[in-house]
C-alpha cells in the first residue's frame, strides 16, 4: 500500500513539475531610443525562430550621418510564455509614448523633416521625459496631418 502512494506522490510531483515546462516564449522589445522593434519567438528555451527586426527611419540616419553617437534602450512589449500545462504568463515593460505611433506615420516624419529635427527628437527620446516625449509625439502628429496632409484611416 505504501508502494503506491510513494508512486502516487512522485506522479503528481512530476506532473506538476512538467506542467511548468516553457513551450513557447514570444520576445517584443521597442528601442526607446530610435523607435526601432525587434521580435522572436523560443521554443522549449532552446530554439529561437520568427526573428524580426525592424529598423526605423531614425536609426537609419543616426547610423548613416551620427554613428558614434547611436544607442539603444530597449524596453519589452510583449514577453508571454506559454508552459505545456499551466497556461500563459504575461510580463513585459512600458515604452514611450512614442511606441503608440503607427510606425509608417513616424518613418514618413522622418522623411520629411530636416537632419536636425531628427536629431531634436533622437535628444529627446534620450532624455526619457515621458511627458516631453508626449508633447514631441503630438507635434509630430500635428505636423503628419497638416504638413503631409495625410488622410486618417
């Protein structure tokens, strides 16, 4: 009899061991910084795929014109893991402001305002004033809807 409760036990401590095993972990991270993203996926924490990287307009002219001067702050969106049994764990950081900005409005920005518009803003991104970055956001809003008369969706 206590054959198998000892087997019982040891069942049970294996399954719940099992049920935390990672299957799938999707990786999101946004540069502060230049407004850069990368993303991948891991799989059983050994096996990386669906890597992307998408490079903004901003870090495109800093490591063109200012490469020495090009830093990265990357902060994660999207950190969820999923376990064999136990569900989804969700945990991830808080960008700027500036993340909420569709990224095809922030790279025709780019490409519409001078060398040193660009490099206001890579100064202010640094700076990490959450609310200076909300006020800079706004004026670039402002300026893709008047400037560049772009039509809203």
């Amino acid at each position: 009899m206590m054959k198998w409760v000892q087997h019982i036990v040891i069942f049970s401590c294996l399954l719940l061991i099992a049920a935390f095993i990672p299957v799938r972990t999707e990786h999101g991270y946004f540069c502060d910084y230049t407004g850069s993203f990368k993303e991948w996926n891991t799989w059983f924490w050994l096996v990386e795929t669906d890597q992307h990287y998408r490079k903004s307009k901003l870090e495109e002219f800093l490591e063109n014109k200012h490469a020495s001067e090009l830093e990265h702050k990357w902060v994660s969106f999207r950190g969820t893991t999923t376990y064999l049994l136990a569900g989804s764990m969700f945990a991830h950081g808080s960008p700027n402001p500036l993340f909420q900005m569709p990224r095809d409005l922030f790279d025709q920005w780019c490409d519409a305002v001078s060398d040193e518009e660009k490099m206001k803003l890579y100064n202010i991104l640094k700076a990490g004033d959450k609310k200076d970055i909300r006020a800079k956001a706004g004026e670039m809003e402002e300026f893709i809807l008047t400037q560049l008369r772009l039509p809203l969706k």
